[in-house]
C-alpha cells in the first residue's frame, strides 16, 4: 500500500507553516528550547501539542501506553533527563486521558500479549486500593484509575535522582498531573503537590 497521500499533507503542512511564517523552519533548525515536557499515552488521540495549542519546538514529548514513569524505563528516564537537565524546561506534565485502552486493560485485569508486563504497574494501582472503587460503575473506576495512574506517575517522576538533584541545585522545576478528557477536549488539573521538593 502507498503512503504517497502522506507524503502529500507533509509538502501540504510544510507550505502552510511558511505562508504563515515565512521564518519558520529556520528558527526550527537552530532553537529547541522548551519550557515543558509532557509525558503522555502514546493513543492517536492525544497530541500534545495541539492540544496545548503550541507549535513545533516548545514542548518536548515522551509518550507511551498509559503514560507511565517506570524507574527501569531508560527511554523515558533519558528523555527526562535531556529535558531537565540540558533543555533546562521548567515543567514536567504527565498527562493521562478518560478512555485509556491501557488503564481499561489493566482494571478488567484483560490478557493481551507482552503489553501485559507493563500494564502491571497500572493494575498494582487498582489492587492497593479496592475500597476506592467500590459503588462506582465501569466508566468512573476506568476514570478514577486513569486520575490515580497519573497521580502515581508524577510521583515517580518526583522520586527520580534527575528531579531530586534538580531541585538540590536550585533549578526552578515544577510537575503537573493532568488528565485530558477525549469528549471535550479539555485538560483538568489534579493538583499534584510534590511531599518531598526542598523546602525555598
């Protein structure tokens, strides 16, 4: 199968980004620097930067299913650590979304290959804490579980050595739990409070 119609919209894009600024690709080219890091579900739905409202090079991105920080997950460990320490952002946002195909897998605990090892960690949220789920249908349990993986989530980010020297040299550096809500294209703020930045 062709991927020519692909090819179309990228000389398609491309154009309009230089009608509307005639600049564009040339301060690409020579400028990153972001203020913000998100780390999202890799779902097709969820483009960070649209739905920031942002354009190319002002906000670094680091996705996988169901937006998680594991402390093995080199990948994402690198990427936090490039954008804090050499990106200098100054917020990390770990964005979760109502509707996760990973937080519904990991809560009616489904069987689907190798994703399986790593949805554990989501289902491990559900099993601490049973009693929060009960009296709920299966949309608030899915969105009470998509709320606490990204509660938990920001905390792993919190408790990483990159955040933790971070803060110890005094870099100004905050993190975010948001959750992204599919029906109305709305982000919701879940106040994370860090329990273990340095006192100012």
């Amino acid at each position: 199968m062709s991927l020519e119609h692909l090819f179309e919209k990228n000389r398609e894009w491309a154009a309009q980004m230089v009608a509307e600024q005639p600049d564009f690709f040339d301060k690409l080219v020579h400028v990153q620097s972001p203020d913000y890091l998100w780390i999202g579900c890799s779902d097709s739905r969820v483009p960070a930067n649209e739905i920031l409202g942002l354009r190319a090079g002002e906000v670094f991105v680091h996705r996988n299913v169901a937006n998680l920080v594991n402390h093995t997950d080199f990948n994402c460990l690198s990427v936090l650590q490039f954008a804090v320490d050499v990106l200098k952002v100054g917020h990390v946002m770990v964005v979760g979304h109502y509707g996760c195909g990973g937080v519904r897998a990991a809560l009616r605990d489904q069987e689907l290959g190798l994703i399986d090892n790593w949805l554990r960690h989501v289902r491990r949220i559900y099993r601490r804490q049973p009693s929060r789920f009960e009296g709920l249908d299966e949309t608030e349990k899915e969105n009470l579980l998509c709320e606490l993986n990204v509660l938990d989530q920001a905390r792993h980010v919190e408790e990483t050595s990159i955040v933790q020297h971070a803060w110890k040299r005094g870099q100004n550096l905050e993190i975010h739990a948001w959750v992204y809500a599919l029906s109305d294209g709305l982000l919701h703020d879940l106040n994370f409070q860090p329990g273990s930045k340095p006192p100012v």
